[in-house]
C-alpha cells in the first residue's frame, strides 16, 4: 500500500509496465482510501499528457480523460474509507465506464477510434502536465492507494465484480500489482496492505 501524506509537488510513483503496446481498449482499477480531490492514475504519452487520468473530486464528480478528452462523471455519495474504483474503454464504440465498488456508476462515449501510443509514463499520485512530470501542487493526491491492474482490453462486468471480490486469477497484464517495478519520489510510503480495511464485497 502507497501512502500519500500531504500536498507536495516532488511526491509521486512511477510505475513500470509489463507490456509496452498501443492500445485500442484498457481497463485500470485501482483501490484508494481519501477525503481529498486529486489525480488517482495519471498514463501520458509523448503526444498527449492525459491519455489516461482518473481525476477525483470526492462528492462532486469523477474526471476522465482518454487521449485528452474528457469525461465528466458524477459521484454518488461515497462510503468512507477504501473505496474501489475502475475505468474501462474501447475504441471502436468509445465507451468509456466508470465503476465504484464492483458496480457501474455510468457510460458516456469518448474518442471513437481513438488509439493509446506504446510507452507511456505511469504516476500515481501526480497529474502529469508533461510527459514524466509538469506536476502542480494542487492536484497531488493524499490518501492511500493499493491494488492497481490494468489490462489491454475492456473487461466484462463480470469481471470487474471479480475484480472487486478479490480473484487472485483476474490480474493486469499492463500493471500487475503482485509483481509491478515502481520507484518512489519524495514523500511516499509504503505500509502493509493487511493493517487496512478494504471495501465491504458484496
């Protein structure tokens, strides 16, 4: 488990991929614990700085970007604590789905046809205004974060619930997080995930 303390520039993780590869379909799901607004999962390229970002205003609104359009999402309201959340898209429909806890929140479509370039750089913790840094303060993330994947195609829903139960046979071939190579800048924790309390499965 990845933990954020406060507001800082200089705090973030990269995350080293286990396949470099264009994509025409992804899903990333990740766990995080925080009361703050922030960017979850940045993925930039050297075209685009948001590619891939799950930006979150907690009771407010959910922010994606695939390929630099954005998607706005609102938010229910949330549990406290640790709260699971998952991003899907595909290029041929350009459906891009938000799920929170196992369960789709909403759908809308964005960039149809649309294609990820191959080697990305991968934060936690940090919007990326540029490729591997451009970070800003006020969008640092603060809270604990935990269990991401992310795959080269669009999960089922099915899946993602499986995903959210905790099947050890659905893991990322993008990201694993048993096996993923990170590097840790600034202030970041690590703390074992067994002295948290993960999302009630349902």
């Amino acid at each position: 488990m990845l933990y954020f303390p406060s507001r800082t520039k200089n705090s973030y993780v990269t995350v080293i991929p286990e396949e470099y590869k264009p994509l025409k379909e992804f899903t990333a799901c990740l766990q995080a614990n925080t009361t703050m607004d922030g960017s979850l999962f940045s993925f930039t390229s050297r075209k685009y700085d948001n590619e891939i970002l799950l930006f979150i205003l907690p009771g407010v609104i959910y922010k994606v970007f695939v390929g630099n359009k954005l998607s706005k999402f609102p938010v229910p309201v949330l549990p406290k604590g640790w709260i699971h959340y998952c991003i899907s898209w595909q290029s041929y429909s350009g459906k891009v789905q938000v799920w929170m806890n196992g369960k789709r929140l909403s759908y809308s479509i964005l960039n149809k046809g649309y294609v990820i370039p191959q080697n990305p750089s991968i934060i936690l913790g940090q919007e990326q205004d540029s490729f591997g840094g451009g970070f800003d303060t006020r969008q640092s993330f603060v809270g604990e974060i935990a269990d991401v994947h992310m795959w080269d195609r669009e999960l089922s829903s099915t899946e993602i619930k499986f995903v959210f139960e905790g099947d050890s046979s659905i893991k990322g071939n993008i990201i694993n997080w048993d096996k993923v190579k990170y590097n840790l800048y600034g202030n970041v924790l690590i703390k074992p995930l067994e002295t948290v309390t993960l999302p009630v499965k349902c």
